[in-house]
C-alpha cells in the first residue's frame, strides 16, 4: 500500500469508526470542515490534556487561560494581521482552480527530492551494507543533476519570498512548466495577495466600524491578557502562558484532510524572558518540545527540525517540528521568537504601558517572547495516521489495528461477556463499575468474540476483558492487550490496577 493509498483509507477509517466526519453531510457537506464523532472527540480530548498538564503542571512558571474569539479590531491592526497576513494566490483558468503559488513551488521541489530520494533507495538495494549514502548523493550523476535542478529553483523561490515579488513567483511556476492538477495545463492568472482572515459584523447596522475578525491565531489572546495575568499572578519573569483554543483562517487551498482546515484547533504557549536571553529559551524550548512528541514512542526518527529560511515580520528565530504524515514530513508545530513586536505594538496602537518591572535589576522593560505553537487537528492526524497498521495474522486473517498511545487513547478497556446468558452479563456489569469511573470503557455483547476484538482493535482499545463461565468461579477474567494480542488469565480484584499501569496518563508525564 503507497503512502497515498493508505492516506485515502485513514479518511475513510474514521469516518466508519466515529472518528471524524465530514461538516453538514446531508447537505453535501462544507469544503475543509469536519466534525470529531464520538471516539474523535475523546481522542482529542486526551491530545490537549497531554499538552495541557505537561505544560501548566509540571511548569509551575506556566499557566492557562481561555480568551475569547471575537476581540477588538485593533488587535489585528497591531499584530500585522490586517497588513500582512496574505498568501500569493494563483488561479488556472482552464479549471478555474485556486491555488498557493508558494505550494505549487513547494509541491515541484518535493517531487525533486523524491527523485532522488529514489535513486538512493536504488543504490541501498544495489550495494546493500556496503552502502554509502554521503559518497553515493555526492557522485551519482542522476542525483547530481536533479541536485543542481533543486538548488537553482528553490534559490529563486527564495530570493522571491524575502522580497515579496508575486511577479518571480509566477515565473517560476512557468519557468519549472507546472501545470494545474486538475486540467493538465499551464494557463495561469498572476499571483496577487489573498488576506486570510474571515470578517464580520458585531452590530447589524452594517457601517464599517462595526467590522471585526474570527481571531486566525489564539496568541493575541494571550497578548492582550499579558497585564492581567502578570499582575493577579504575580508572575516573574521568566514566565508562560497556555492556551487551546479555535482559529479561523480562509485557506485558499485547504486539503489533506484535517491538516489544513479552515476552522481548527491550536495549543499555543507564549513564553516571556529578558530581552537578551531569549535564545538561550528558544533552544530550551525546542528540546522541551521535541521531547513531548518523542515521549508518545511514535518513533524519534520520524520528527525532524525544519529552520525557517523566510522568517515572519514578528520574529528573529524560527524552527518547525515537522512529522512524518503519509504525504511526507510536514509542519507539526512551531518554535517562534517573536521579539517584543506584538506586546510593543499593542502598547503604541493602546496607549497603555505594557511592560514588567524587574526588582532584581530595578528596571522596566518590555518582555521578549518565545512562542510554542502546535496545531491540535495536526497533533490528531499524525498520532491516527502513524497508529493506523493492518497486520497479517498466522492463520492467514489480518486486521487493522490503531496502535494509539495508551494514555491516549479514547476507549481504555472493552468489557466482553462471552455469553448473553448464565449470569455472564450480570458479572461483567459488576466489572464495568470497577472500572467507569477511571477509564473510558465500552461494553459489547454482539457477535462472536473474534468480530468484538477485531471491532476493539479498529478503534486502538488497549485492553479487552473477557467474562466466560471459569468466571463465576474463580472470578477471575481474561485479558487481551491490543498490540501483542497475548492473553492472561487476571484476578476482577487485580484488574484496575493492570489497566491503570498502562493507560495512567501521570505515567506518561513522568517520562518527560
């Protein structure tokens, strides 16, 4: 199964098994907006807790808030979003298509690094462990080629990026021929500014001043409140604040399902420091962050850096925590020093002093800050799309299995009676209130025994507990862990503290 293959089946997968579904379905459903089902929710619900207490608990310099989505039109103005908040948009007039310049230019570097990536994958094949994949990219003539190809291109589109020039973004696209996906052809608009933001009214008088925006980032919130929650909390500096929250952003192109929607989720922590140390944060930042998503055991090897060439008109460093998606390795989340620009600019557009008096040091100063910024639908994607296997069994069966994270994952434990009768489901109700109030359960009784694990495993349920007939005498249940698919034979009065040692989220935090 191709990468692309398995992305199309993940789609499907979750909406069969309750995960996501498509926004207002019965009405052909709205373009780049989804529902979390029944399991989604629970799901996600796990991913900001994990972010949420590895943040504000075991941080004691980190705290939570929740500010609003509608804020002062003024919040925008200050923060560049007004100004600067656009993508180079680009249309095909054969399809009438819409599309990022940036993206197609993108898309056209990555296909060259698959090539190469290929002919790698050829040599590995050809010389096996004597291999040397340095000396093989440094004198392969195909490799050299497509080398100097990528580098001249994205020297350009680069060159294009700094200095905002729509005109050498289109040339590009038509230097390199690339063609709309859809009609197969070249006939392209020129590339003009797109601003993201989604607007609205607060009254319906309709006048202009009545304008205000869906918040495309929650960091403004945290900005604003800086005052507030410095002051009541008397917090020194260093010091963060958390916050999850929804954001709006009208994509000209939102695809790869929940990757880029146009209404989503984000876990954002904006971190103050002294100006002047805000680096050595920074650094200790991106660790702290690469550890979190390492911790889950997805496998550190699909994680890398990505240093920002093109950095925002806020900020003097920039990094992406990229993942391995099924479509390649794209942003996860981003480490930001953002300077003072945005708590500055909102002290000269407010006309409020907005700055931290130092006692150690006896001076005032506006605080820099380093920003954390994850996307939770993001987060979701790739802990569903890295869990997602489909396993070949000995007795020739397979099954699909979601391998989700223990701590994770939306239901902990399914009770099983083997039977409809002989007392069976009366005990394994006696089981489930053991266990309900710690742990997300499911109780199932339907079909065969075979069909309910299989059901479990679709839906990444780490723990099935069979009741049967031994019982009611030894009181006694069996236990079938989902990755292994080993089973033991555990006492009822052992059987919360099995589950707990395994799906305990604090067990998971304590490897941070």
């Amino acid at each position: 199964m191709t990468q692309e293959e398995l992305f199309k089946v993940l789609v499907a997968h979750c909406k069969e098994y309750g995960f996501i579904f498509p926004s207002s379905e019965i009405y052909d459903g709205l373009a780049a907006v989804y529902d979390y089902g029944q399991l989604g929710v629970e799901l996600k619900n796990n991913i900001k807790r994990y972010w949420w207490e590895a943040m504000t608990r075991l941080n004691e310099n980190v705290v939570g808030i929740d500010s609003c989505v509608f804020m002062h039109p003024k919040v925008w103005v200050a923060s560049g979003h007004v100004a600067a908040f656009n993508d180079p948009l680009i249309d095909n007039k054969d399809s009438k298509k819409r599309y990022r310049a940036d993206v197609l230019i993108e898309d056209y570097l990555a296909k060259i690094e698959e090539k190469m990536n290929k002919e790698v994958a050829k040599g590995k094949k050809r010389f096996g462990e004597a291999f040397d994949e340095a000396q093989f990219r440094a004198t392969n003539p195909n490799i050299l080629r497509e080398k100097a190809k990528y580098d001249e291109v994205h020297s350009r589109y680069v060159a294009a990026e700094e200095s905002n020039d729509l005109k050498a973004l289109k040339q590009i696209i038509e230097d390199c021929e690339i063609v709309c996906p859809i009609s197969g052809t070249k006939n392209w608009t020129d590339v003009r500014q797109f601003n993201l933001m989604f607007s609205t009214a607060i009254s319906n008088t309709g006048e202009s001043d009545d304008k205000i925006y869906l918040r495309p980032e929650t960091a403004q919130g945290i900005f604003v409140d800086y005052l507030n929650v410095q002051k009541t909390g008397r917090m020194k500096i260093p010091f963060g604040i958390a916050q999850i929250g929804k954001a709006f952003r009208n994509e000209i192109v939102a695809r790869q399902f929940i990757f880029r929607m146009r209404e989503f989720e984000q876990m954002e922590m904006e971190f103050f420091v002294r100006p002047g140390t805000e680096m050595e944060w920074f650094k200790k930042w991106k660790e702290t962050r690469l550890k979190w998503h390492v911790n889950l055991g997805m496998g550190a090897e699909n994680y890398r850096f990505h240093d920002h060439e093109k950095l925002a008109h806020y900020a003097n460093a920039a990094t992406d925590i990229e993942f391995n998606f099924p479509f390649g390795f794209k942003e996860l989340e981003g480490i930001h020093s953002r300077t003072d620009f945005d708590l500055s600019n909102h002290a000269k557009l407010s006309g409020r002093k907005i700055q931290y008096f130092d006692s150690e040091t006896g001076e005032s100063y506006t605080p820099y800050c380093v920003e954390t910024s994850i996307g939770l639908d993001r987060m979701f994607l790739a802990v569903l799309s890295h869990s997602y296997k489909v396993e070949e069994l000995e007795n020739g069966e397979s099954r699909v299995v979601l391998s989700i994270p223990a701590p994770l994952a939306p239901i902990k434990v399914a009770v099983l009676p083997l039977l409809k009768k002989n007392g069976l489901p009366e005990l394994a109700q006696e089981v489930v209130n053991e266990l309900k109030y710690d742990f997300a359960y499911q109780y199932d009784e339907k079909d065969s025994i075979g069909r309910r694990y299989r059901r479990q495993d679709a839906i990444g349920t780490p723990f099935c507990v069979t009741v049967d007939m031994e019982s009611l005498e030894d009181h006694c249940v069996t236990v079938r862990d989902r990755d292994t698919m080993e089973q033991v034979r555990v006492p009822i009065a052992e059987l919360h503290a099995m589950i707990d040692k395994k799906v305990n989220m604090s067990n998971l935090l304590r490897n941070l």
